[in-house]
C-alpha cells in the first residue's frame, strides 16, 4: 500500500506502519540507515589513524570535520544534479562513491593531505545523492506519511549514528583503523547493490524533477539564488537550521562543563547520550500522538523548549539536573516536524532535490560552526554561561519564528500574501523556465 494523503486528506493522521509499508520508501530508508552506520564508523576510524599517524589533536578534529563544510560548497555549485540525473543512479553512485573513498583510506598509505582531500571531495557530492533520495520519500510520502517519513529517518538516523560510534570503537580495537575502514566500505557497498538492484529506474521527468537547461554549476547557483530569495523557502530553512545549531554549540561543550564541574569520569557521556534520547522520545510521541495541524501550531512552544531547559545551565547543575535539562532539549527537537510539511508545500516540484540537499547542507555547516562560536564565548563567560547563552539563542529564534507564525493556527500556506512581493520571482521563474533549482545527514 502506497500512503497517499490527497488535499482533502491533508490533515489525516498517518502511522509508522503504514509508512514503513510503502516498499519504496522502505527500502530507502533501511539503506540510509546502514550508510550513517558506515559514515559514523568511517568519520571516527579515520580520525583515530590520522591522530595515531600524526599525534596531533589538531589534525584529528580535522578529520572528523572534514565531511561537513564541503558540503555546502557542493550544494551550492551541484545540487541542481539531483533533480536533472536518474535518482537510482545518482543514489546508487553516491554510495558506490563513499565506498571506493573508504577503501582508497584503508588501502593506499597517502599522505594527510591528501587523504583528508579526498573526504572533502566526497563531501562535496553528499548533496546530490541525498537530496535525490529526499526528494524520493516527498514523492512516494504525501500528506502525513511523508511527515512521519521524515520522523523515522531522524530517529534511525540518531540510533544509527550511536551505533557507528561504538562500532567504530569495537572494529579499531579488533581490527585495527584500516582494516576497520575497509568494514565501513563493505557496507556502502552492500547499500550501493541494494539500490541498483532493487529500486526501478527512474527518469528525472518521472520522478517529479526536470532535466533543466545550461550547466550543472550554473543551474545550481541559480537554483539556490531563487529559493533563498523567496520568504517563505528562507525562513523555513532558516528555522530548521538556527535552533540546532545553537545547540549543536552547547553540545559541543559538554564534555568540558562536566570536567570543570568534576563529575565522575563517564558522565560527560551520560550527558551527550541525553541529547539523542529525549530526540527520539519527542519525535515518537509527537509524530505518533499529534494530528498534524497540532504539531504546526506547537512549532513554537518546542522550539522553546529546546532553548529554556539549557539557560539553566546559568546556575551550573549537578549531573542529576543536568541530564533532566537535556532530555527536555532534546524532545524539543521533534519542533521541525512540524515544519516539514508547509516546507514542503513550498517548494518548486521541479527544484525538490536541490532544496532538499541545501536543507541538509546548510544545517550540517551551522552545526558545525556553532561549538566554535560558543567555545570561544565559554573562554570569556564559562562553560555554563556559554551553555545557556546557546539555549537563550534558541529560545530567541521561537520568539522570530511567532512573528510570522501565530500560536493560533497552523504554519501558513506558501502562496499566503505576505510572501507574495519575495517570491514573485523565484516562484514565477522556477515554474516558468523549468530551471532545476531546488538531511542524524542523508
């Protein structure tokens, strides 16, 4: 059964079952989940070899990093390709990619350099798999379902990102980096033949996106230019980035706050392990138990959530406290739901991948310049200072996002006046021209 959710079903309550019964969908979504296993595995494999090569903490962080900006770049001057080329293809490519780059890593003694330039490489293309794949679940999910498809794919995506980080530790120890590097190629591998194998192929045109015209740069660039200059597009992607990446900053914190407050060793764990806990908890009761327009109007109120409970860090809490404060962040995350589905109504049919990989691009580089910019606030205020002024940044993207979305009713339509003058002509172009412009991401 395919869940379908036509206009007059909009506000039907879709369930996990009926999602994971969609084979289409399934299938995507089990090899999504495989291929974060491998990323988490891949990421912390390779930074333990290049710190075991080169002692330096410095070039580590590094490594682990990495994967993260480039993406950006290869969103912006690529992520066009993800709706002009076959989705089967380029999401089969990509895998088949990540594998021939991990088993170069394992295999072939380079030098840093050039082993960290062929992660960032990679990264550059990220983009345009996984914004064909996004693009995939938005057309074979409609309504709820595609809702709650999302929600599934955030809550295997944080499980699966908590097992590559123990694998990791498990394979370096049994297997060395490199051998445990090759691991992580075995499993893209296995996704790359799944994909090829099962999945149908499918024609851009058939799959909701167009073959465009000009060059793949500059139809990106385009691209990207008109969906951020369109209000609504630009505050929904703004909105899905700012909260997680302030706390994102006040994650990347933790480890320290739990040193300067001499919790027993292991605890700084506990604590990182809150995060993901109470996301999981928030995404399953809110998706599960939440009619759609309900989860709209409590963008809000969550997104506040996410922020309130770490400004307590203010009054630097025992573990006890602190873990509390960070499940009640983390169940403030189950806010985007509610934001997926007006983001999806507003995008072009026809710059859907692009969107999609920009989305996840822009979120995964805030993320990663959020722990610097409160780090280097923490040398000046403290740990806990630092933490809280993270939560209170957050709180403060809720009260930006009320000003365009009342409490009292759910997110407005993308074709609501106030967006009319912004994105008359990005909307006008994109429909007019055919010009492709379009996530734990995947």
């Amino acid at each position: 059964m395919t869940p379908n959710a036509g206009p007059a079903q909009g506000d039907r309550h879709a369930t996990y079952w009926e999602v994971l019964a969609e084979p289409r969908f399934r299938l995507l979504f089990l090899t999504r989940t495989v291929a974060i296993t491998a990323d988490s595995l891949r990421i912390t494999t390779f930074s333990v070899l290049v710190f075991a090569a080169t002692g330096s903490a410095l070039l580590s962080a590094l490594a682990f990093g990495i994967g993260f900006l480039p993406q950006v770049f290869g969103s912006l001057l690529l992520g066009s390709m993800a709706d002009r080329l076959p989705p089967r293809a380029l999401i089969a490519g990509g895998y088949a990619l990540e594998c021939a780059a991990a088993l170069l890593l394992a295999l072939v003694r380079m030098p840093i350099a050039a082993s960290l330039g062929v992660v960032a490489l990679v990264a550059l293309a990220t983009p345009v798999f996984s914004g064909a794949s996004s693009r995939l679940v938005a057309q074979w999910l409609e309504g709820d379902a595609y809702v709650l498809g999302r929600s599934l794919n955030n809550i295997a995506g944080s499980g699966a990102q908590l097992l590559g980080l123990a694998l990791g530790g498990a394979a370096v120890a049994a297997l060395g980096p490199r051998r445990a590097l090759a691991f992580s190629a075995a499993l893209y591998l296995g996704c790359a033949l799944a994909i090829r194998c099962r999945m149908a192929r499918l024609e851009p045109g058939e799959s909701g996106g167009s073959r465009g015209d000009g060059g793949a740069v500059r139809a990106s660039l385009h691209g990207a230019g008109l969906l951020l200059r369109g209000r609504t597009v630009r505050r929904l992607m703004l909105a899905q980035w700012l909260p997680p990446a302030f706390v994102a900053g006040a994650e990347g914190l933790i480890v320290a706050y739990a040193g300067g407050r001499h919790f027993a060793p292991g605890w700084y764990a506990v604590l990182m392990g809150c995060l993901p806990a109470g996301m999981v908890v928030g995404d399953l009761l809110v998706g599960r138990l939440l009619r759609p327009p309900t989860r709209e109007r409590l963008v809000v109120p969550l997104t506040t959530l996410m922020g309130l409970p770490l400004v307590g860090f203010a009054a630097e809490p025992g573990v006890g406290l602190s873990s509390c404060l960070l499940l009640l962040c983390g169940f403030g995350f189950a806010y985007g739901l509610g934001l997926q589905r007006p983001f999806l109504d507003a995008l072009p049919q026809d710059s859907q991948g692009q969107a999609f990989g920009l989305l996840g691009s822009g979120g995964m580089t805030l993320q990663g310049v959020g722990p610097a910019c409160f780090g280097a606030a923490a040398a000046g205020i403290g740990t806990g200072g630092a933490i809280a002024l993270a939560g209170g940044a957050a709180a403060l993207t809720a009260g930006w996002i009320l000003t365009w979305h009342p409490p009292a009713s759910p997110l407005p339509a993308p074709t609501d006046s106030t967006d009319s003058t912004d994105s008359t002509d990005s909307t006008d172009s994109e429909n007019g021209t055919g010009q492709p412009c379009g996530s734990p991401a995947r």
